[in-house]
C-alpha cells in the first residue's frame, strides 16, 4: 500500500481539499475555505499546514472566533449546505467564542466544521496555558462544551485517528436528516506527529447530498389524509430551500390549488406575489396566514420542525380536528407534534405526494378565503411601510424604503430583536431565496458577520444586513472583515436606544421598563454612539440619515460604492406591526403590580387555547 508521510494537521488538511461537491451541476470544492485566528494551541501545527496550501484552500484571517463560525454558518446556508467553511480557534477562550455560533449551526441544521486546539496528549506539559482543568476527570477540557451543540464530536490524540474521524464528520455535516457542525479537539503535540497516511486517503471524492425517497405507505396515508381535507394549509420550512425544492413546492401549490404560509426559515420559498403564497405564519408572521391557520383541518408541515414562534406555541390552530402530515428528511422532526410522518426529502417527497393526489385540489372557496386574506395582509402592509412624516420612522417604514428600491436577488438579512418580525411581515421577497433570518438561535450578532458570509458564498449579488443598534454593540468587528477582503456589504443600523423589542414583551406582560431600552437602565451618563463614525473607523462608507427619503437616497448610493457601507436611521421604540399570534411565555402567578396579574390571566386564557399533547 502506498503511503505519504505527514503530520496529523498537514493530513487533516490535505484530506479537505480532496472533497469535492456538486454547486449548480459543477464540481466544486466541498470545504470552500477556512477562518482562523491563532494562537499557541493551531499556528504552529495547522497554521503551518494551512499556508501551505493557501491557493487551494483560502485561510480568512476573522476578528473574532464567534464572528468568523458565524460568518461561516452563514456561508453554508447561502449554499444551501453544499458547501462548507471551516472554523479554527486556538485553545481556552478561542475555542469558547465558537461554541455560540456551533449552537446557532446546530439548531438551525447547518453545516459547518470546527477544529480547536485542545491539551496535549501526552499530558506532559499540563496544565497549559488557558487550560480548564476539572479536578476530578482530566479528560475534560473547554472543547467537551462542544458536546451539546454538535452533530459530530471527537477528539484526536493519535494522528491516526482522521482516517475513520473525518469521513464521519463530512458525512453528519452532508447527511439531510442529521446535517449541523461537526467538531475536532486537536491535541497539540498530536497536531505535529507524523504518520504514514494510505494515499488512498487523499485521493478526490465527489460527494453528492442524498435525497431520500418516501416510504410508499406513507405517502399513500399522507394522500388518504389530504383528500379528506376541506382547509388544507401547507406550511414550507427551510428544508424546502435545503431540498433545492422551491420549484417543486410552486408546482405542487399550484396544481393542487393548496395555500402555502411560510415559516421563519421557509421565508422567499415562494415569491412574495405568488397566487398561493398567504404570508408567514406564527408569532411574527401575517394576520393572513394566521387567519389560515386558525381554520385549517389539515397542515402539510414540508421541512419544518414546526417549533413555537411558528404555531404561536401551538394556539394558532384552532380546529379541534386538525391532522397534520410532516414530510421531512429527519425522522426526529418528522414524527414531532402527533404528525402522520412522511420520511423523505422535500423535493422527492412533494413529487410523488403529488402523483399520489392525482387530480386532487383543494376545495376553491378555501383557496379563494386564502387569497383574500392575503390581499388584505398586504393592503396593510402597503399602509404601515409608506413614507410619512413620522418622526423617527417605524422599522416597517425603514424595511418598505429598502425592500422598494433594492434589486430583484437582493439578499434580506437578519437575526435577532425586533428586526425579524419587521422583516418577516413586511419584506416583500421579489424573487426565491432573498431572505435570510436566523431565528433557531436568534443569535445577536450574525446580522453583520452573517452578511460578511453570505457575500462570500454569492459575491455577485448585494447583501443588506438589517442590525439594531443592540446586536451592532454587541458584534460588529465584521464591518472591517469585510473591507479587508472586499467583500461589500450595506448594512443598516436601526438605532431604537436598547433592546426594544424585548421592551415590548416586558411591558405587555405586565412588567415596568427595566434594563432594556438605555434610558431605563442603570447609567450615569447616558451617551449616545455615534455608529457612523465608528464604521468609518474600521474603513467602511458610512453615513446618519434622518428620514426615509434620506434612507432611500443613502441606499442607491450604498448599491454604487465600491465597499462596505453603512446607513444609520434612528427608529421608534415603540412602533410594530401587528399579525401576531399569542406566545407562550412564563408570567409571574403572583406580583404586587395589577398589571402583571391581569397579563396573568390574560396568559391563562391563551394557554387554554393550546393543543394538547405536542
């Protein structure tokens, strides 16, 4: 057997350039590139290894180890995880920062490899430097948090120990049903061993992403149900856009005449305008899709875990007979909330569901009540995002000025605060896959680094990361990312004074404004940043606008430029848009405030309008 001797980082690494993928019908590298910021615990060993091949697999210098998994996350969910980043942290609190953004690529399925700097295997120079010890099991160190927010977890204390490793972590991060990050603890003495590698190791893979086809009789019940169905109401997911399955859930809506509401993730299946689309649905969605889900008797959940911001914490179905059908590649989601579960993927699942239906369609009144309700979503939508004189605008006046004006692939990103509700309801999607919010982990801080990711995967389009003034404070070193490798962004900063969204739960629910919006907090001297100049600072174009028209004139300059550049509006704390359905959340059953009783009660009374048993 032909063998090459290399050290265990030098192998790792020349094993990620071998795997190739299919983008588009082409060949393409699987691993696209790697962030990294070293330290003691990777440069000498894997930072050797990687400048080596710095012309086949670019290394990304980030700023922070959050920010760069993030921006890596990302990434993958622009390829609709058929390509993937790799993240590399030295040890201690590097390899610590990463574990947010694993949490934020596992709950949302997404792909993405972590490779850490970990002890040294021999234990000889123990404890190292930024070592955690636990006095009782010396195996454990800072990378074990990994443990809770990973598909695939492994630590290599022999060089040899890749050979079956690696193709375990490229196949969890590939597989449909159990795709999310993957994480590999380096030992640091380990990372400079040599080993006589089988060459065969090395040689190039093609990896195509399965599409696992339906069980038979599980169509055929899943059939059964639906042509029982006076309201039908199909609810895509974001496993329709990790399916490749936009196209095939427009054929099937639309010869079946079904309504099709859209989760969080699922948002941009369908185009905005499509005559079967009724909105988003859930907690942020539309008073449309709401109104749907309130009557239907039968849910056909496609690539969806259906989780609470969606369901309204499951009061938003209304009919005490409601089936569901859930058709989804992981039997975990799939068999979720008493579903009749259809194992599959999304694509292969929605054409032979078809077949099974035939001629079936909907009945027309239900179709036609989803329409109105649609338009009627729409005329307010129309209403709440027009310019006026309001002074600071509303989110959805800011959200309308940029969705009116940007281009037809223009990417919408977001993540956390009181930006996804505003996006969710009022980003009218001109064309399929032009939103992105990350709402499994509602992660303050991947609007910028995510945007930093996004552009990476698709440079040829404009990405616009919607940030309020909270998530920029709290992450944003991204905007110099992003000036430094040329990959341009607009960003917009919506400036409300605090967490203002979280304001508005805490005083609906009774509570006084507390530790939310600056001016309730505990400060002596209550300043203002100047977000402009501190963008300028890392490079970027920036620039305060006051009204909407400024905005709309800041935005087609900001489309010209030649680098990143960011737009800050203040906005109201106070204004929303309504559509919600309920929410289940904890309120005190005793409190010395008359209001936090009567949001008590009030939260009673909807829990009694939950369905039981999911």
């Amino acid at each position: 057997m032909k063998t090459v001797r290399l050290t265990m980082a030098q192998a790792l690494v020349r094993y990620l350039i071998a795997q190739r993928t299919l983008i588009d019908g082409r060949e393409a590298p699987l691993f696209a590139g790697v962030f990294a910021i070293f330290g003691h615990g990777n440069v000498t060993c894997l930072g050797e290894a990687l400048e080596a091949v710095r012309d086949q697999l670019p290394t990304w210098r980030g700023q922070n180890e959050q920010s760069m998994a993030l921006a890596g996350v990302a990434f993958a969910k622009a390829k609709r995880r058929r390509q993937i980043m790799v993240a590399a942290s030295s040890i201690g609190p590097g390899a610590a920062n990463m574990v947010t953004a694993a949490g934020v690529a596992h709950s949302n399925r997404l792909p993405i490899l972590l490779l850490s700097g970990d002890t040294f295997a021999n234990r000889v120079p123990d404890p190292v430097l930024q070592q955690v010890e636990h006095f009782g099991n010396p195996t454990i160190t800072v990378n074990d948090a990994f443990r809770a927010v990973t598909r695939y977890w492994d630590r290599i204390v022999r060089p040899e120990q890749i050979l079956s490793s690696l193709p375990q972590a490229v196949a969890a991060m590939l597989d449909p049903a159990d795709c999310g990050p993957a994480f590999l603890g380096l030992a640091q003495d380990v990372q400079a061993e040599a080993y006589d590698y089988p060459a065969a190791f090395f040689a190039p893979r093609l990896h195509r992403v399965p599409r696992p086809r339906p069980d038979v009789e599980q169509l055929v019940e899943a059939a059964a149900l639906i042509k029982k169905a006076k309201r039908p109401l199909l609810i895509a997911g974001g496993g329709v856009h990790y399916a490749l399955a936009t196209e095939t859930l427009a054929a099937f809506a639309e010869r079946h005449g079904m309504p099709v509401a859209e989760t969080i993730a699922g948002r941009a299946a369908l185009p905005h305008d499509h005559p079967n689309n009724v909105g988003p649905i859930g907690v942020i969605g539309s008073a449309s899709a709401n109104a749907l889900a309130a009557e239907t008797d039968l849910v056909l959940a496609v690539g969806t875990r259906l989780q609470d911001f969606s369901t309204g914490s499951w009061s938003a179905f209304a009919n005490p007979d409601l089936r569901i059908v859930a058709l989804n590649a992981a039997r975990f989601d799939a068999v979720k909330h008493r579903a009749h579960a259809v194992v599959g993927d999304a694509g292969a699942g929605l054409e032979e569901l078809s077949a099974a239906l035939g001629g079936w369609k909907a009945p027309k009144p239900w179709a036609d009540l989803g329409r109105k309700e649609y338009a009627g979503w729409n005329k307010l939508v129309g209403q709440l995002t027009a310019p006026s004189n309001a002074d600071p605008p509303s989110y959805a006046q800011v959200v309308g000025a940029i969705n009116r004006i940007c281009g037809p692939t223009d990417l919408a990103l977001t993540a956390a605060g009181g930006l996804p509700g505003e996006l969710c309801k009022n980003w009218r999607a001109k064309t399929v896959g032009t939103f992105d919010c990350e709402f499994g982990f509602s992660c303050m801080g991947y609007e910028i680094s995510g945007a930093w990711g996004a552009k990476m995967a698709n440079p040829e389009r404009e990405v616009i990361a919607f940030v309020g003034d909270g998530s920029y404070l709290m992450m944003n070193s991204d905007i110099y990312s992003s000036v430094l490798t040329g990959h341009k962004l607009i960003v917009v900063v919506c400036d409300n004074g605090g967490f203002a969204v979280i304001n508005r739960l805490q005083i609906g629910k009774g509570g006084k404004p507390f530790n939310n919006l600056l001016a309730d907090c505990k400060v002596e001297n209550l300043v203002e940043v100047d977000f402009a100049n501190h963008a300028e600072s890392m490079g970027a174009i920036a620039e305060r606008v006051e009204s909407i028209a400024d905005l709309e004139r800041a935005f087609k300059r900001a489309k010209k430029a030649d680098r990143t550049t960011v737009i800050v509006i203040k906005v109201s704390a106070y204004t929303w848009t309504p559509g919600d359905a309920w929410w289940d959340v904890g309120v005190p059953e005793v409190s010395q405030r008359a209001e936090v009783r009567a949001a008590r009660a009030e939260q009673d009374q909807g829990r009694k309008k939950q369905r039981a048993g999911v």
